[in-house]
C-alpha cells in the first residue's frame, strides 16, 4: 500500500505513537496509517502519512477538538 498524503496535528507528551494508535482503533478503525517509528517526547507534533485524501479528511473531521 503507498501511503502518499500526510498531515501533522499537535500532540504533546510522552508515549505519542501509543496515543494514537489507541485513538484510531477507536475513532478511526478502517483508515490504514504509516506512522514513524520513533517520535521525540520533546516534540508537539505528529505527522501521520494515509493513502488517500479521504482518509486524510476522515482523520481531521475526527480528530477537531479530540484529546489524545
């Protein structure tokens, strides 16, 4: 699968990548994501890269005023 869009949200703290994958098997269960392997806990920012526009768009429209 290639994984050809991407978008960065701000996130912040420790354990980022296992926030999120928590998140999106709840919110988000059939939108596929490739995510780094490693994020620095220092970082406010995560980009996750999807294979289409609409699930880009899927992840956005859920992701507005989520708490992860």
């Amino acid at each position: 699968m290639s994984f050809k869009y991407s978008f960065t949200f701000p996130i912040e703290g420790p354990n980022k990548l296992s926030r999120f994958k928590s998140w999106l098997e709840k919110n988000a269960p059939g939108v596929a994501v490739s995510l780094p392997p490693q994020v620095p806990s220092k970082s406010t920012s995560l980009t996750v890269r999807v294979s289409s526009v609409a699930d880009r768009d899927i992840l956005l429209r859920n992701l507005d005023g989520a708490s992860i």
